[in-house]
C-alpha cells in the first residue's frame, strides 16, 4: 500500500490463491533523499579470500561463513546516524540464506539484497562466470536511479574489479557518490597505477583505501 510510512514493515503472501503456503519478509521503505550504503559481500563483510581459488571454495561450500571484523559495528554506527543499505554481490542467490544468517548473527545492519541469479538447468548459469564489471554496474546504476535525490557511498575491496566499476559509476554520475572506500587486500597504496587508472577525475578525497574499518569517517 501507498500509504505505508517509513521503516520496516513485516509483509505476508502467497505465491497464488491456490497455494496453501504463506511465506513472509521485512521490507524497509527508505525516505527519497538521505545516505545510501552499497556495500559488497565476498571479502568486504564476509571473509571469502577472492585472491586463492582453493581457500574461496572451502569459505564459499565447506565453512561457516564468517564476517570481516569490525565492519558490522561501522555499518551500525552510519545506520544510527541514517544511513541505509544495499548489499551488491556476485554471488549466487542461492546462498542468501546463510548470508542472511551470517549478516543477522553478526549485527549488520538489514537492506536490500542483490545477489547473481542463476539456475542449474538453463544458461544463466554462465552468469556466473562473468566479469563482476559487467554485472555489477547495472544493479548500481538501477538503484542510483531508483533513488536520484539520494547521495550514495561505495563500498567494496580490490580483490576483484571493485575500484574500476565504482570508479566508473562516480565519473557516470556526477556528484552522485559521496565516497568510495575500498578494502586492499594486498598492501597496496594509493599511488598504484590500477589506483591512479580506476579512480582517473575523481576527486582524490572521494576515494579511500583501508585495512581497518574502524579508520573509515563518517561520509562528508
């Protein structure tokens, strides 16, 4: 309904007046104007190590997910000031349930999910192993345009292409992007040349990279 108000909202349904099974969800409907959060999964929140293919699938289909430390305190803490969330992946969607678990167990914050979609007997399996620079910045984009009076902080990591699409998004979209901060995994500063490529006409204090979250300030 139009007339629901801002915050969460717990909805039930049925897929068809046939089916006799109900299932439920939390919505949260955010105000048109304020802070939006798009944060990755895979080695930003979630400990996956992207950079060893062996140690990813054993973080991935044999261990318990675990979260990176301290960030679920940080996403609290820009919550409590009014930020919201949106959780970007290229993950399947097949693993939302322990995410959501990991995510709940952890103290993040709750937001909307998008996760790769995929199905085993058809070709969108393929999807899977696309380049996350082909896949990401449509969902982004969607959400900037869902939300045009809303400014929006990027957050990711650099085992993947992270700087290069949310670099892209900030240069597609002036004055779009509060900040982007970026999670480097192997020691490297700012001065790298993927740096100084990804991040090419941005403001410099527009971007960061970090080690620890706890270093990350409050988006200006």
């Amino acid at each position: 309904p139009s007339d629901l108000p801002l915050g969460r909202h717990l909805l039930r349904g049925r897929l068809s007046d046939q089916d006799p099974e109900s299932a439920e969800t939390t919505v949260e409907l955010i105000d048109g104007a304020g802070l939006s959060i798009v944060s990755d999964i895979d080695d930003t929140i979630k400990h996956s190590e992207v950079l060893d293919t062996s140690r990813l699938l054993r973080n991935t289909f044999s261990r318990p997910f675990e979260s990176i430390p301290h960030m679920a305190p940080l996403y609290r803490d820009w919550q409590s000031r009014g930020a919201s969330f949106h959780y970007v992946s290229s993950s399947p969607w097949q693993l939302i349930s322990p995410l959501q678990e990991m995510m709940s167990r952890s103290g993040f914050p709750l937001g909307s999910m998008h996760l790769k979609r995929f199905r085993l007997k058809d070709r969108s399996i393929l999807s899977l192993l696309k380049d996350p620079r082909s896949t990401k910045p449509p969902i982004i984009q969607r959400l900037l345009d869902t939300w045009p009076l809303r400014r929006f902080v990027l957050i990711g990591d650099s085992g993947e292409a992270d700087p290069e699409v949310y670099g892209q998004l900030s240069r597609d979209n002036p004055g779009r992007i509060a900040s982007i901060y970026i999670r480097e995994l192997r020691g490297y500063g700012r001065g790298e040349p993927r740096y100084r490529s990804a991040f090419a006409g941005i403001d410099p204090d527009r971007w960061q990279l970090f080690t620890e979250p706890t270093s990350l300030p409050w988006p200006t």
